[in-house]
C-alpha cells in the first residue's frame, strides 16, 4: 500500500480508502461476518482510511463492531458526516455527535465532515446556530481531530466554501469524467493550493466506470498494455495526480478489494504517460456519445439573472441519459434543491443572456426547458417537498 500525506498534521493516509456505504447485504441486512471479514483483510493490505456517514443505515454501527472487536481502532482513520440538513440546533448537533460516538464505538472521530455541504449560504446559518464553537469546543477535546465537508456542486460555489474557513480537508466527488464537471480539476488544485488533503468520492461513478461502461469504451480499455480492468484504470488515473490524497472505494467483495489494494501498492504520481492518458480521452468521448446537450461546463454563460446553474443543470440532464433516470435525479437534486436559493431549470425567465455568451452556440433556454420537463417530474416534486418542509437550509 501506498500513502500520502496529510500535510496539516503529518499523518500518513493510504492511497486506497474503504467507502462504507455499500456494505455486502444479504436478506435485506448488512452481512456483518461479511463485512468484517473484508475489513480484515483492507487493513491487513494497508488500507487505514474508513469514511462513513450518519445517514448510511447500519454503517456507522457495522464499523464500529468490527474494529473494537479486532482491536483496530488505533490502527485507522474514521471519517463520518453531520447531517447538519437534519439539524435544527446546536442541541441536536451535539445529540447526533454523541450517537454517532456510540455508535462507532470511540472517544473520537479523526476526520469530521460537514455532509453535502452546497454553499456558503448554509454555512453560515450553521455558524449562526453556534456550530463554529462547537466544533472548536470538540477539537480541544480530542473528540474530533479534523473538520472538513463533502460537496456535490460546481467550481465556484465549492471555491467559496473552501474559502469560507479554514478547513483541514475536503471530499469531492471526482473522475476521468467528471475532470471538468462538480468541483473539477479546478477545484482540486484549489484545494491543494491550500495544503489540504483531498478525499476523492465516487471515483467509478456508482460502478458505472467499472462495469457500466458502453461496449465503445470497454473496447478502448480492452486494446491497451499492459491489461488492466476498467476500474484499475479510473483509480490510477486519480494516483497519477499529486493533489489526490485518498481515493474512496465502496469495496463490496473480496475480489474487488484484492484487486484494488494490489494497483494501489504500486500506482503513482506521473506513472501515465501520452499514451494512457490518450485512452481517457478516448474513453470519455465514446462514453458522451449518449450525452443530450454539448455542454462543456466553460460557465460563459453564467451568471443566470434567475439563479439557474446552467452548466450544473444540464451536467445532471446528460447524467440522466449517460448513467440513467434515477443517477440523473439524484445529482439534480443534490445539485439544484437541497440549498437555500434553488437553481433548477425550470427557474428559466426565458431572457436569453446566456445564449449570447455561449461559445457552443447552445439553444440554452430550449434545452433548459427539456431538462425541467423530464427531471422535475413527479418523483422530483415529491422530493422537493420533503427537503422544502424536513430539511434544514
């Protein structure tokens, strides 16, 4: 295994980090045996870094069991999340905090993320519940090491938030495809300008970079030397990067994770070459074949004067179409709805200042309107209720 460091406070972080969302299941439930079992063999391979998250049902427990049972707490890094889109007060923040301690089984969490944070707008209301004071509080007691958020979101919103505070480290969903889309390479290098560590989320895109790629793109992968999966492939295109701290990885079966802790013991900055990085590109414009809008996320358009995210909006339009319905709804949501000022389609006044500005030659207001129709459907507006009446922004 291989580590990078985390230049905050000189810990060493393994390349490979295990994603704790998707725990093997049978019956319905989590496989505990299961899961131990593979845990065992990810720290065994050097793997130290275990993410987790409140809202995860069963995880945060599952985890907890196994490493007090191993004896493995001291031997890894935990990072769970707050759901501060479930909290009202400082009082709720403190009951949720100490659950999730049971829970884990600890004194303390080492990295503490502010889950799905969108913007500097719900930062602030969170530091007007007193959240600033009381994470302070928490770091001087050791019960929490390290605070830092995950963003699902586009460059400048997730720029504002690294510079809003002085985090000690962020997540961001990140990959061959989305280089330029969500925080992108820009935020990324924002991030390490900084000298923060950087966790790396959904680096397969839920799998689709692995198994759910079109036959055009596997055939790319296929044909390259020496022979490597397509999922080896999207995670060493990450360690190929400097500013990649930890790469997240939702290990499900032993196969997956002997894979992966073998191309992490040996994957590297600057190991790909013009060649490989010419099979990306490849790969990438067989995957777009499928995409509905050519978009290339410049943000020439933006500002909206109706607050709409273009690029992010038509990102999540051709998500649909490239991972399919429920992928597409999912990153619209998270993306447009759950912050304090909406930046859905459908917020369109129709004013077409941003076509004037687009160097695609986009129909931006014919496609928006698309978008609204076949992403703010009934399963959206029902969501959007929820978020409206239970979520707090």
């Amino acid at each position: 295994m291989r580590y990078r460091l985390d230049k905050k406070n000189g810990q060493e972080l393994s390349i490979l980090g295990y994603g704790c969302m998707r725990f093997p299941r049978r019956g319905g439930r989590i496989d505990v045996a299961e899961t131990e079992r593979q845990i065992l063999r990810a720290v065994e391979g050097g793997v130290n870094y275990f993410d987790t998250a409140y809202i995860y049902p069963g995880s945060e427990e599952t985890l907890g069991g196994i490493l007090q049972k191993n004896g493995l707490r001291d031997k890894v890094y935990i990072a769970t999340k707050l759901p501060h889109y479930l909290m009202k007060d400082i009082e709720a923040v403190e009951k949720c905090f100490q659950q999730q301690l049971n829970r884990l089984k600890t004194d303390h969490i080492d990295y503490y993320l502010m889950h799905m944070l969108p913007d500097t707008t719900v930062w602030q209301r969170l530091k007007a519940i007193g959240a600033l004071e009381w994470l302070e509080e928490k770091r001087k007691s050791g019960a929490i090491r390290n605070v830092g958020f995950s963003y699902h979101g586009g460059s400048d919103k997730f720029i504002a938030l690294l510079n809003a505070h002085d985090w000690d480290f962020c997540q961001i969903q990140y990959n061959y495809l989305d280089e330029h889309s969500q925080a992108g390479r820009r935020g990324l290098l924002a991030a390490a300008a900084k000298g923060i560590p950087v966790i790396i989320m959904e680096p397969l895109r839920g799998g689709r970079l692995a198994g759910g790629l079109p036959e055009k793109a596997k055939a790319v992968f296929n044909s390259a030397q020496p022979k490597r999966s397509p999922a080896e492939w999207a995670l060493r295109w990450l360690w190929d990067q400097e500013p990649v701290t930890v790469v997240l990885s939702g290990m499900n079966s032993m196969e997956v994770i002997e894979e992966n802790i073998a191309a992490a013991s040996d994957a590297g900055v600057g190991d790909l070459g013009p060649e490989e990085k010419e099979l990306f590109r490849k790969a990438v414009a067989a995957i777009n074949e499928k995409v509905k809008v050519g978009c290339t996320g410049c943000g020439y358009c933006m500002p909206c004067p109706a607050g709409v995210d273009i690029p992010g909006v038509f990102r999540c339009y051709n998500e649909k179409y490239v991972d399919g319905w429920f992928s597409g709804l999912r990153e619209y949501i998270m993306c447009t709805t759950i912050k304090k000022e909406r930046s859905n389609a459908s917020l369109c006044k129709k004013c077409g200042k941003c076509e004037r500005h687009c160097p695609q030659g986009i129909e931006i207001r014919r496609e928006l309107d698309r978008a609204a129709k076949e992403l703010e459907g009934v399963p959206y507006r029902a969501a959007s209720w929820i978020i409206e009446h239970f979520v707090k922004l």
